[in-house]
C-alpha cells in the first residue's frame, strides 16, 4: 500500500483529501503545519507528499527546498492557490514533481498522484548505465559487461544514492541520513572510507576518479 502525506492546514480541504486518497486504496497521513511535515518527511518513509504552499510556521516552498537539500527524494505535488506563472516555475524549481491549482478537480489530482507514483516506481526499477557499468535498481545489482559485480548491500546503497542524485552535491551528513538512516551515530569518516571502498569497484582508475568526485571541503557529486 502507497502511503501519502497530505500537507494542508484547512481542515475541510485536508478531511476531503484524506477520504479520496484512502477510497483509492492509499494509506493517508495528514499534517496541517509545514515545520511538522518538514521534519516528519525527513524521518519517516512517504511514497508521495501532497503539499500545500500557504502553510503555518513553513510555508509550502521552503519545506519542498529543505526536504531536497536534506537528500528527501520523494515526489511532491505541491497544492497551490498561486496561479501565477513566476510562482510554479520557483516550486518546480525548487524540487516540487508537479503541481495542481486550487480548487481542483479530484479526478485530475487522482490522476496526478498515480502518474507521480508510476514516475517514482519506474525510477526505482529502471536500469542507469555509465561507462562499461550498469545499476539495475529492480534487482538491486551493478553489473559490468553483463557480469554481476560484488558490492555490500551499503555500497549498493551508497551507489544508489549517488546515482539517484547525480549532478547534485551532496554532503557527508546528507549521504548518512540516505544510506544508513537518520539518526544513525557514525562518524562522517565513515562516509569517505565507504566512498575510496566503491570507487575501487565502478572506476578505471580509482586514483583518478571519473564518476565519483570529491568537492572540497563541501562533499562529493557523482557525473554520469
């Protein structure tokens, strides 16, 4: 079952949205203020959040901006009375997956959330090639000329992460929280000597990475 986190802090609309979602078969959380959906979406797992922009304490904008800085990958509708042009392009801009005006049309919002979920599903099962080297997100493997390529279930983690944000930066507490979880207590060190383990296994030559680049002092990007 598809879990939802409906962000609105009108309670009639929030009620409504709860009701549809759960008669298509989701599972519904509802938060009416942006600071406690902020910090929900980053310790807890949603398939989709359905995000107001007029919020309480945090509006929609800066929640969708922190929950992509913070390395949140889920996909967000944000839910707008702003019909201007100048403001969907910021919340695209600024990580949203798509957008719906109020008042909306349930049917189109519905057909919104399953396209956003089968976008996020295929992702998550697709295949991501780079040099001689494939990611099978599906069978959870890399695969280099066909052949399996042994890795830990963290380096396939930390691979993933790396390949589901590539061209972003992403620092060392970022890479914590999306391989081994918020909360986890380990030191960032461990972050580079995971890093110097998988750049031995998807570079030619690990000494002169390709794909797997340090940014100084700020983190690493992966380009590919």
């Amino acid at each position: 079952m598809k879990r939802i986190l409906v962000v609105e802090d009108e309670q009639a609309i929030a009620f409504g949205l709860r009701l549809d979602l759960q008669n298509e078969g989701y599972a519904v959380d509802v938060e009416s203020d942006g600071q406690a959906a902020f910090e929900r979406a980053k310790k807890e797992t949603f398939d989709l959040i359905l995000l107001d922009v007029m919020l309480p304490r945090k509006d929609g904008f800066d929640v969708c901006r922190d929950l992509r800085r913070a390395g949140c990958r889920t996909p967000i509708i944000l839910l707008t009375a702003r019909a201007q042009e100048a403001e969907i392009v910021m919340g695209l801009e600024l990580g949203a997956d798509d957008y719906v005006t109020k008042p909306f049309s349930p049917r189109v919002l519905r057909a919104r959330v399953k396209a956003a979920l089968r976008r996020a599903d295929e992702e998550d099962t697709g295949v991501h090639a780079f040099g001689d080297l494939e990611v099978d997100f599906g069978r959870g493997e890399l695969r280099r000329g066909g052949r399996p390529v042994g890795l830990t279930a963290l380096e396939f983690k930390l691979l993933a992460a790396f390949v589901r944000n590539r061209g972003r930066l992403l620092n060392r507490s970022h890479l914590l929280d999306l391989v081994w979880g918020p909360g986890t207590f380990v030191t960032e060190r461990v972050v580079d000597n995971h890093v110097v383990t998988l750049r031995k296994k998807i570079e030619p030559d690990p000494a002169q990475p390709r794909y797997l680049l340090n940014v100084r002092g700020l983190g690493y990007r992966f380009d590919a």
